[in-house]
C-alpha cells in the first residue's frame, strides 16, 4: 500500500490521510480495541468489525511484543496498581453500604424494643347461641 493514498474504514472515516507518516501510540491503538469492541457488541453480523477489531488486537499485541522491557514492566506495575486501586475502593464501598445497612437495622430493632407489640388482634370470650330455643 502505498502512503500517497487516503485510507476509510466501512463506515467512511477516514483512518489515515496521505503522506501522513504518524506513528500510532499504544494508547490510541488500546483506544482504537475499545471502539472496535463496542462496535462488534452493537453489529454482531458484522463481520468486517470483527475483521478490524481482529487486527486491531493483532497490532496491539505486536506493539507490546516490540515494547522494552523496562516500558512494558512499567506499563504492567502501573496496571496492577489501578486494579488493586479499583478492589480497595469496591471493598471500602461495600462496607459502607454494610454498615449503612446495620445502622438502619438497628434502627428497626430499637423502635421494636421500645414498644410494646402494637396489634388489633385482641382474645374475645364468647359463647355460641343456638336458635333451637323458640318463644312461646
């Protein structure tokens, strides 16, 4: 393919003018899987998404493959750090929604330990009266 060329995708955008030399970063190529799987996810008949997103991946992984090692043991601590990040914040989330819960259950407890059972239902003593006694 030569660079003096325009090239679109399927849907018309344009993914690179001609003459245009730049070199795509790993981030806009990450960007690029990402739109691609969203894109997939809407068509899922569409097979030329899944024909891009096929080389898109393709591509990111040929990035990191080339990467130095340094860069990409940089690249995977910090990746690590934001997912250890995301579960401390999921968990200290769900204890506070826990204690929020047992706070309002103990709110409960103490509005029922402080009255007494309040019902309608009250224990009548009756007798059954028959009609087998006529008035003469």
């Amino acid at each position: 393919m030569k660079n003096e060329t325009n090239i679109y995708d399927i849907d018309g955008n344009i993914i690179r003018k001609a003459g245009d030399n730049h070199k795509f970063t790993i981030e806009e190529v990450e960007k690029l899987v990402d739109e691609l799987t969203e894109k997939v996810q809407q068509n899922p008949d569409n097979e030329v998404y899944k024909v891009y997103l096929n080389n898109a991946h393709k591509w990111l992984y040929n990035m990191y493959t080339n990467m130095p090692t340094k860069e990409l043991a940089k690249r995977i601590s910090s990746i690590q750090d934001a997912i250890q990040t995301a579960k401390n914040n999921e968990t200290e989330l769900e204890q506070k929604n826990l204690d929020e819960i047992n706070k309002i259950m103990d709110d409960f407890k103490k509005q029922y330990d402080e009255k007494p059972s309040e019902s309608n239902d009250e224990y009548v003593e009756f007798e059954e009266v028959t009609n087998n006694e006529t008035n003469d």
